[in-house]
C-alpha cells in the first residue's frame, strides 16, 4: 500500500510526496505555503488519480518521459519522475491510480 508523506523544504513550504509500497517517490507536489493547503493537495491526487484523463504525459527537453498529474481546474498537482521510456511511465501512473485512492498520510514536519 503506498503513503503520502508531507515533508518541510529548505525555504519553509510543505510539499508531499506519494511512495510506492516498495517506498519509490512516484509523484512529488509542488510547494505550499501552508500545511492545509497541501492536505488539501493530497486529497486532490486522490480523488483526481481515479481518471486517467487527468493524468498529462510529457517528454522533458531530454527526451525522457515523465508525466503530471492534474486537478479539475487544470493545475498540476503533482509531477513524476524521468523515467527511461514511456512503458515505464506508463507503469508510474498505474502505481499512482493504484496506490494513491487508499494511501495512508504520514506527516514528517
């Protein structure tokens, strides 16, 4: 089963990351200025994570596939990582339906 784990960064934002059940990062969130604006991002991915439709896959300048993935107003709510090809980020947006709906929260601040 994967977490969420919603970390400080160096400039005092939270952002979370979603880990897999093997504890791989499979999508990072932006930068929030405040804890409950990025509890209500966590609750974004999940219920947003359900529709494929919402998941937009892209190629980086260096030609890796990575993807984000989007809320309904359109805004990315969290981003992948690069991944080799576009079976393996393929592969990374299953594990996010899949692991995202049910995943537990772990607040590390």
């Amino acid at each position: 089963m994967g977490k969420f784990e919603i970390k400080t960064r160096k400039n005092g934002d939270f952002q979370f990351d979603l880990k897999a059940g093997n504890g791989q990062v499979i999508l990072t969130s932006e930068g929030y200025t405040s804890k409950g604006a990025c509890q209500n991002g966590i609750e974004s991915v999940k219920r947003n994570s359900k529709d494929d439709s919402k998941f937009e896959r892209k190629t980086s300048t260096n030609d890796k596939p990575y993807f984000n993935l989007k809320a309904s107003n359109g805004q990315v709510i969290g981003t992948s990582e690069m991944y080799e090809n576009e079976s393996s980020r393929e592969n990374g947006i299953e594990s996010v339906k899949k692991n995202a709906p049910e995943a537990e929260v772990s607040d590390l601040t």
